[in-house]
C-alpha cells in the first residue's frame, strides 16, 4: 500500500507541475513525465491484481502469504486505492487533453 500512496503522491505532483507549467515544452516534458508514471502504476496494479510475485504483501496482489484469500478489510482499502489512483490517471488524461485543446480554460469556457 506504500507503493501506492508513493505513485498518488507522484502523480498529483505532476499534476500541479503540468497546471503551473508556464511554457508548452515545460508542459510537455511533464506530460511525458506523467506517462511513464502512470504507465508504472497500471503496471503496479496489474501485477496486484494478477497475484504478482511470491513476496507477499503488496506482490501477492488479493491473496494472502500462503495462498488464502487476504483480510476483507485489506481487500477493501486495496481496491479504494486502486479506484481512487485510476480516477487521479483519468483526471490527469482529461487535463491534458484541454491543455492541447488550445485557448481554452480547463472549464471548457474560453478565455477572454
């Protein structure tokens, strides 16, 4: 779950960074950023919900160490991290697309 926390920090990082960016390579170079972060996190997710490696914890995905299903509590704080990081992954894509947009604000409204 430290994995996860860590990624959600990165990636609302970025996305201040990308909404602060003050030039279109600046904005760029984040946006590139943000990809191979989110890349990392769905691939992080994946392998979470695939059963991952043999470490346990974080790798053995909703199974516990030796193979039975994990704590319902912990399958559930799993899963809300889980939603809440691909929602932050969504919102980050839906911003990009209006910074490409053109003279528009993020509202959609445009500017005067």
């Amino acid at each position: 779950m430290g994995q996860m926390d860590e990624r959600m920090k990165n990636m609302q990082t970025l996305h201040d960074r990308m909404m602060s960016a003050t030039t279109p390579e600046e904005r760029q170079r984040v946006m590139d950023e943000q990809r191979k972060e989110m890349q990392g996190s769905m691939g992080m997710m994946n392998q979470m919900m695939q059963g991952g490696a043999t470490t346990g914890g974080m790798g053995a995905g909703m199974m516990g160490r030796q193979g039975k299903p994990a704590d319902a509590g912990a399958q559930m704080q799993m899963m809300q991290k889980r939603m809440d990081m691909m929602q932050m992954m969504m919102q980050t894509m839906m911003d990009q697309q209006a910074m490409m947009a053109g003279p528009r604000s993020l509202d959609g409204a445009p500017r005067k």
